[in-house]
C-alpha cells in the first residue's frame, strides 16, 4: 500500500507539474503585474472582411454570439466592450488564449469586418490560469479537463503526503518542525492581514 501511494505521489505529481507551475506563475502575475508579460509581443494586427449570415437581434450579447458563431471564431464577447450604432450595425470584442477579435457587422452588406490581434507567448501561458471551455473550441474543453485533475491530484497529495510522512520514522521530526513552522507562517500571515490589512 505504501508503495503504490509513494509512485502514485510521485507520477502524479510530474504529471500535473506542468499545470502547477503555469497556475503558480499566472498567480504570480496576478498579484505583480509584470511588465514582460504586459509587453510581450504578438504578431502584427491582421484585418479580413468576411461574409456574414445573421438576422439583426436586439440583444446585443445574442447578437454577438451569433456572429461570432456565423465566422467560425471561438471566445468569449466582452459585454462592456459591446455597441451598436444608429444603423443597426454592431461592434464588439472577442477574447481568447492566443487572439483578441474585434469585430465589425456591416448588415447591409451583409458581411463582417474582423481585426485579430495575436498575443505574445507569455500573455498566452498567463490566460491558461483556471480556465475552463473556451465558447467554440474543441481543445480548451481539455485543458478545462486536465485542470480537474491537477486540482483533485493536488488534495490527494496533500492527504497521501502527510499519511507517508506519518509512516517515515526517519523524517518525523524535521517533517513535524516544517509543518509546526508553515502553520505559524501562515497563522502570522493571517493575523497581518486581519489586524493591518
């Protein structure tokens, strides 16, 4: 039993560390804003006119879906980032890992105007951070998969991590001081943030 648990911990662990570090990272990144992230470069904007096949909605965001659906884009619309003018025509913004779509109807024409905007490798690996199915993509549905995993691996190796340093008669004590010292760090940590914010 304690063998399996060991190469179960360990395999697991290397699978998931892709994830963990991407996860770790974009935390990072969240909290410090760096600015090689906000700056890496993508490619040069591209701009396409393509045909468009929607009937007019009056609600801007099912409008949007469905001409975001009728070009065969994937993302998410950004509802703020959302208009319509005085001909009926709309204008909003797409987003997702790797492209940035702005999008223009033009009714009458019966066509659409796209502006796409690639997005440089490290703004792609900080989009990674928790993200689920992407509308319209098949692969996203994957990673959405693989982060369930890495989330359910990461309890199991807390729990099977403890029990196998409970069965070790050797690293008992240094394991007991290491886990003594974080539950101070962290309570501290805690108290900071309580009493000074």
């Amino acid at each position: 039993m304690r063998k399996w648990l060991l190469n179960f911990h360990l395999y697991g662990g290397l699978l998931c560390a892709p994830y963990l570090i991407i996860f770790g990272f974009s935390s990072l990144h969240f909290n410090h804003h760096f600015g090689f992230i906000e700056h890496s470069a993508g490619t040069p904007t591209r701009v396409w006119e393509a045909p468009l096949n929607v009937s007019a909605l009056e609600d801007n965001d099912s409008m949007a879906e469905s001409v975001r659906d009728s070009l065969g884009l994937m993302g998410w619309t950004l509802p703020w980032k959302t208009k319509r003018d005085a001909d009926g025509d709309l204008t909003f913004d797409l987003e997702r890992p790797g492209k940035s779509y702005t999008v223009q109807t033009q009714l009458k024409n019966r066509s659409a105007r796209v502006e796409a905007r690639s997005k440089g490798f490290w703004q792609v690996v900080n989009s990674l951070h928790a993200m689920g199915a992407v509308p319209n993509s098949g692969f996203c549905k994957w990673w959405g998969g693989y982060t369930e995993v890495c989330t359910a691996f990461v309890l199991f190796a807390g729990v099977s991590g403890i029990y196998l340093w409970l069965n070790s008669k050797r690293e008992r004590r240094i394991g007991l001081a290491a886990l003594g010292l974080a539950v101070l760090f962290s309570c501290g940590l805690m108290f900071i943030v309580i009493r000074w914010g």
